[in-house]
C-alpha cells in the first residue's frame, strides 16, 4: 500500500484494502483450474504492514522496518496487514506477485515477506523503482495471450499516477485495475477562481491524459472586466469530478463500473476514489468482473 511510512491505518484504509481483497479471492477463485496464469501487480506496495491509527505508537518510523525487513514482537502487534500482504493470503495463490516500492527503506521491508511465505516465496519479484516505470515494464514484458490474467492494484498517497501508466495497463487486455484515486488532491489542485499554477496544471495534464479537465471543471464568467478578458471560475463539484474520472478511464477501458466508493467521507469531503475497471474485452470476462466488483463497491 502507498501511506507514506504506513503511518496511516484509519478507517477508508481498512475499507479499501477489504474490498480489494475480496476481489482477489473472487477472482482468484473463479479463474482456478481455467488454465489461466494470474498475476498480481501491487504499484506502491510500502512495506507490507501498516500502522493503527488508533494505536498509541501508531507512528511508526521507516528505519523500523529498514534492514532485517522484520519487525520485533512487541512492534508486530501495533501493524496491520498491507495490500501485498493480504495478496499473498488469497487462496488459491496468484502464479506471480509483482510488488513495486520506490522507497529503499520500505521496499527493504517489503523483503521480508519472502520469509514469511516462503511457499510463495520464488513467485514474488520485489521490484525498487517508479511506480509508472515499473508497471509499464511488467506490463511490456509480460506476453499477455490468451491464457493470463491479472489484477493491478494503484494506491497511490497524491498523484504519482501518470495516465500512459493507465493507458498501458488498459493495453493488456488482461488486467482488471482497482484505483484509488486521489480525489481530493484535484479538488485542492483546481481552485475555484481558475488560477491554476503551471506544475499543478501540468501534474493534472499528465494524471487525466490531456487538458479537457479545463474545460470539464471551469467556464468563462459572461461578464468581461474592464480589460474586456472573461475571468474563469469553477463550476465541477466533486460529483462531477468522480464522472469526469470514469468517463477518462472508460475512452481506454472495455468496461468501467458505474460504482464508486468514496473515502473517507470526513466533514463531507472526499478524500479518495476507489473505482475498478476490466481491460479484458471479452463479453463474459467483462461481464463477471463487473458483477463481482459492482457486489463488492455496493457493500
């Protein structure tokens, strides 16, 4: 998972990694004994731990987990279960585990799970390096076919995701994507008067695709001031920012769900986005991953 030090275990944590999980083992479940290869591919697999927010100690330092990649007993009952490690759970297991860290300090750590499924242990490939590098290699590298399967997992902590990164995952045609999206990072990246810096408008560029995000969110005021310009002002609210995303996603994706789930919902803000799309145009693959993850998104 992407929290940074994996100090952050509250609620829209849990929530999402149990939803992600329950697709694993769906998923996992449905494909046994198909013939298929399965992947698992985790962008920003931090340590495989992460901390309790509602723990005293829950902030948990990086040099912690640095060396050994293990943690001590006492410590070990403060830390939760991360993405990649929940992965390595699900039965029947994934053929291959692509777990991806750009942090050394945490990416050491994340080592340390080879110890502890040492079953599992010659499937995982723990892979240091950018998060968008990393998944286009695997996803170049990988002979996709007819008989393999994967399911990717982006958790980003803002917005490191580029969007070649989602057009070559969605070029597979073999990836069911679960995204969690950093919603409210767009909404404080596009202020309500139009004035949007130049590094944020051109992160934003690269995150959506292009520049139809200026359109999408703002419109010009009918009035000209007194140096006859139309000033912009912000007309998308989050709703319409949560379609604007689908909408992106579904231009590269066979099939997007319509079900979104939005975390955490803290004073009426939304802080993240967990959507999942299928690049599999296959008919029935299509239309069983959506009704397993529309079950779970609606939960």
């Amino acid at each position: 998972m992407s929290d940074a030090g994996n100090e952050f275990g509250d609620q829209h944590t849990e929530e999402k990694l149990e939803r992600v999980k329950k697709y694993l083992n769906a998923f996992s479940t449905a494909l046994k004994n198909k013939g298929f290869r399965l992947l698992y591919i985790d962008a920003f697999a931090g340590t495989g731990y992460r901390a309790s927010s509602g723990d005293t100690k829950a902030n948990v330092q990086e040099d912690m987990f640095a060396g050994s990649g293990l943690v001590d007993s006492e410590n070990m009952k403060m830390l939760m279960k991360g993405s990649a490690r929940l992965a390595l759970e699900v039965e029947p297991p994934f053929d291959e585990y692509h777990l991806i860290e750009a942090n050394r300090s945490r990416w050491s750590a994340l080592k340390g799970l080879g110890a502890e499924f040492p079953d599992l242990a010659d499937r995982i490939n723990f892979v240091l390096g950018d998060a968008n590098e990393e998944v286009a290699r695997i996803c170049k590298d990988t002979v996709w076919g007819n008989e393999t399967r994967a399911v990717a997992f982006l958790d980003p902590f803002g917005a490191q995701v580029d969007w070649r990164t989602i057009e070559v995952i969605a070029a597979t045609g073999a990836i069911d994507l679960w995204y969690l999206f950093p919603l409210m990072a767009i909404v404080r990246m596009t202020p309500k008067d139009g004035n949007v810096p130049e590094s944020w408008a051109s992160r934003l560029d690269k995150m959506l695709g292009d520049d139809g995000w200026r359109e999408a969110f703002y419109a010009k005021d009918s009035q000209p001031d007194l140096f006859g310009d139309h000033a912009l002002y912000k007309t998308a609210q989050v709703g319409h920012v949560v379609q604007y995303l689908l909408s992106r996603l579904r231009t590269v994706f066979p099939a997007v769900s319509n079900k979104t789930v939005r975390l955490p919902e803290a004073e009426g803000r939304t802080m993240f986005l967990l959507v999942f799309a299928c690049a599999n145009p296959s008919p029935k693959a299509m239309g069983l991953a959506l009704k397993i993850a529309d079950d779970i998104l609606e939960r």
